[in-house]
C-alpha cells in the first residue's frame, strides 16, 4: 500500500538554513545575483510586461482653454509565463560510516554543503548555458583578433585593444535604445584578469588614485565599478569538472571567456524593468528563505542509510532582451 515518503512528512528546516547559508556566501557564484530575485507560491504563474515605447513617446500637447487635455495608454502583455523546475540531488550517509566516524566529523553537515555545492554548480551552469551565449540577448558583440569589423571588437587580451571605450560605448547604446543604463557586468574570470592587466585600464587607475605610492599591478572591483561608473561588477569564479567518475579530472571556469552587460532592476516590482528575473518557488513544502531550496534528511531503510537530499526550484527568465548585451570571446 503506497505510503507518505519521510521527506514528504517532514523537512530540516536545521539542515536547509546551513544549505542556505552555504549558497548565499558562495562568492565565485553569479547565478543567483545577477536577476533579482522573485519568491513566488505557485510552481507557474503568469507576469506582466510593458511597452517601454508607450512610456518614452513625447505626446504631451498645449492646452487650450476649455479643451481636453492630450492622452494616451499603454499596452500589456499577460502571456509571459515562468516554470520553476525542480532539481535534485542527494548524499547517502550508511549506517557503518556514521558509526566509524570520528566524532569531529558532522556528516549531515557535510552532507548538506557537499549537496549545496551540487546544486550552486548546477544553477550557475544554467544561467551560462542560457545566457552567456549568442542569440539570447539583442546586442552581441564578438571579440576577434585583429582587424574588427561591423559588431566585432578587438579582444582584450591585446594591448591595442579599448575595453574601456568598448563597455562604456555599450552602456550608452543600451541606455538610448530603451531608457536604462546597464547597472550590472558579469565578467568571467578569464576576462576579469585580462582586463585588470590591461594597460589602459593600469594608467587609468594609477592616474585616478589620489595615493601616489598605491600598488596599481592589482586593480580591483571597486576602482573597475568606478571607471564604468556601474554599481556592480560580478566575476564569475566556479569551475566544473565535466569529467565523468573514475576520469581524469577536466576542470574548467564557467561561462567561458565572456561578459555580460545587463540592466537588472535594484527594487524589483510592478511597472520595474529588468533583463531577467529568477523565480524561485518559495512555495514549496518547506523551503525556507524565499530562495526555492530545501533540505530532507531521511531513512534509506533497505540501503541502511540516512540520505540527505537537496531541492532547488527556479526559473532564471529572460524578460527584455533589450537590456543585455553579450561580449562573445571577449579574449583569446
């Protein structure tokens, strides 16, 4: 007769808080910070969009007495839908290993950050391979290297190349096309080292600072927000293994050797504009935090084993394409 599995009946909200926890101090992951994010109680649901043509058009008019005054209105679009899926992922902890285990060993903790760092790979994965590749975004611009052409750019590996110009021109680009400055650059971290040696982007900083002895071989975050004068700079720092067990480890960055220019609304709301949001499906059974993720602790009965299993519901959803612009083989 089917029955109520553990996890169903109950969940660690101790173990989920470490797993929340675990993820949102993850630096070297982007996924979960370059949209806002959006707790929502239904796995799906419908949203609203706006013509920002409709806001931009100059259509005030002269008033004359005893007169309507001009008007007009704006169109809705309540087809977009999102669809947090679930992922899941799971670590056995048997009997014989707890009861060998060293008591400085807390093997549902490590369980939890073990699964945790399961489900960051997975979700960062997803945003690249959504996001950081061409034909999503309305403006891609493709690092060659020589002789750029058209919506090609010199990479910023070579030292003739002009990163500052080449952002600082896109920003504006975007900002004329729809209204908003980009606010946000997500930079792979082969990028952000090639740029932080850039020697435009040194003499910028070394003749910026105030402080004549400072140490310019290492320019940070800060004076590369500064320079672009935009609020945020997120390196992407994960790596994956995309070796299978028992191989030869194959460790690589993710997200290539890209960037990533969006505007992504600071105070998300009705009538706010946003490249994307990430919905997160606060509503399931015992997530806590509004991230969508929580964490079950139970009984493997014929494996003779706790599992410790995690669950992540999301939707990483483009919104306006409009307001991103993508830097392909930004290096070499």
């Amino acid at each position: 007769m089917p029955q109520p599995t553990a996890r169903d009946v109950h969940v660690n909200a101790p173990l989920t808080n470490i797993s929340i926890a675990f993820l949102q101090n993850q630096d070297s992951f982007v996924a979960s910070s370059v949209f806002p994010s959006i707790p929502v109680q239904k796995q799906s649901d419908r949203y609203y969009t706006y013509d920002r043509g409709d806001f931009n058009r100059d259509e005030m008019q002269l008033r004359a007495p005893g007169t309507e005054s001009a008007g007009s209105g704006y169109s809705i679009d309540n087809t977009p839908t999102y669809f947090a899926d679930v992922y899941a992922f799971h670590k056995d902890i048997p009997d014989q290993i707890r009861a060998n285990a060293d008591s400085v060993l807390q093997l549902d903790r490590e369980a939890t950050e073990y699964t945790s760092h399961k489900a960051l790979i997975k979700k960062e994965g997803i945003f690249a391979s959504q996001y950081m590749v061409s034909g999503v975004w309305t403006v891609d611009k493709t690092g060659v290297s020589a002789s750029p052409t058209g919506s090609q750019f010199l990479q910023w590996n070579d030292a003739a190349s002009t990163p500052i110009e080449d952002i600082r021109t896109e920003m504006t680009v975007q900002q004329q096309s729809t209204g908003f400055r980009p606010n946000t650059l997500v930079l792979t971290r082969p990028v952000f080292d090639a740029l932080i040696d850039h020697p435009d982007i040194i003499d910028r900083v070394k003749y910026g600072t105030q402080d004549s002895s400072a140490n310019i071989s290492t320019v940070s975050v800060p004076e590369l927000q500064a320079l672009w004068k935009i609020p945020r700079i997120l390196i992407m720092d994960a790596i994956v293994n995309s070796a299978d067990a028992g191989q030869a480890n194959s460790h690589d960055f993710i997200g290539g050797k890209q960037a990533l220019l969006v505007y992504s609304a600071p105070r998300p709301g009705l009538m706010v504009p946003s490249a994307g949001y990430d919905f997160n499906w606060a509503g399931l059974l015992g997530s806590v935090g509004g991230l969508g993720t929580r964490v079950s602790k139970f009984r493997m009965k014929a494996l003779k084993s706790d599992r410790v299993e995690i669950e992540m519901a999301f939707d990483l959803k483009l919104v306006a394409a409009d307001l991103g612009t993508l830097f392909l083989t930004a290096i070499a």
